[in-house]
C-alpha cells in the first residue's frame, strides 16, 4: 500500500509541475452549466474528504476533524505560482469575512516550509497552511477528486466531504458563491 500511495504522490507532484488549470469543462449530475475547471458533486455523489493533520507553519496544531460540522475551504498553492499569487487576495478577503463560519487551509505544496510562510506573512494570510513538500497529503485527495493543477480549492461540505472542486485560479463572485451554495444545503 505504502508503494502505491508513493507511486500516487510521485505522478500528482508530477502533474502539478506545471502550474495552471487543466483544458477542459467538468459536469457532474445535471449541473450542465459548470464553469471550466469547477467540478460540483451532487450530495449523493461525494465521499469524504481527506483529513489533514500536523502542524501548520507557523508550528501550531492544525486539523480537519475539528471542522465536523462546518463548510470549510481548503487551497493549495505555492508562492511560486503566479495565479495562486493573484487568488490571495480574493482568499484573504473571503476567510476574513467567513471568520468563525468557514474555516480556510492551505496547503502549500512543491517549497520549504520557510519560503511558504514568508509569502504567508508578507501577504497577511489569516489562516493556517500547511507545508505539504512531499505530496503526501495532496495525495490523500486521489479519491474524492485529485488536484491536477496548482491552484486547486476544495469546499467541503458540513460532513467533511468534497462537495467542489476548482482548478485555477479563484475569483471572489465564484467562490463566494459556491462556498454559499455548500452551506445553504439541508444540515445532516
């Protein structure tokens, strides 16, 4: 199994070399007038989200559990990559606003942790990320829906399961509006 979630880690590292959105046009269910690069998962549809645990960058503890029952935003990203650099704004906006209701994560991927948390302060990101160098935990997304691009954001939803998914780079309007089209959905 540890060779396969390797074999898993080494082609998504692989795959978000390039940093940018994967061409083409997602639908799922009937929602035929999704965006490209945003996939939405119909409630029945959706497994759970990965979780994610370990110390963020500034070395507190940081994990997924604790958001049972809350819709939550994870981005990954990469000071690195000049669309994930043009979302931080619209990220930093919307969690400030979103404080207390929807908690946000990042995950930065393909750097050092130093240079991840330089580019955090630098831009007064007011959540946590998480140095994700290796991939591992990047991988853990394989099943509900991989990210094949660097940026990807995640909304999960109130169970803790992927209910979106965008590749690219996040604009407020959108992602506003999925975030409000996750929580408005009936409570378990």
């Amino acid at each position: 199994m540890n060779i396969v979630r390797a074999s898993l880690a080494a082609v998504l590292i692989a795959a978000l070399t390039a940093c940018g959105v994967v061409d083409g046009t997602t639908k799922t269910g009937d929602d035929s007038a999704n965006p490209v690069g945003i996939t939405r998962l119909a409630p029945e549809d959706r497994v759970p989200g990965p979780e994610i645990a370990g110390a963020d960058l500034e070395g507190q503890p940081v994990s997924t559990a604790q958001w049972h029952g809350q819709v939550a935003v994870i981005n990954v990203w990469g000071s690195w990559c000049p669309p994930c650099r043009a979302e931080t704004p619209v990220l930093n906006r919307l969690a400030n606003e979103l404080e207390g209701d929807v908690p946000f994560l990042g995950v930065a991927v393909r750097e050092s942790a130093t240079t991840s948390l330089a580019f955090a302060r630098k831009q007064d990101v007011p959540y946590p990320s998480i140095s994700d160098s290796s991939g591992s935990l990047l991988a853990r997304f394989a099943e509900p829906l991989p990210a094949a691009a660097v940026p990807t954001t995640y909304v999960l939803d109130r169970q803790g399961r992927v209910a979106v998914r965008v590749l690219d780079r996040v604009t407020y309007p959108t992602l506003k509006g999925l975030i409000e089209d996750v929580s408005a959905e009936a409570a378990p």
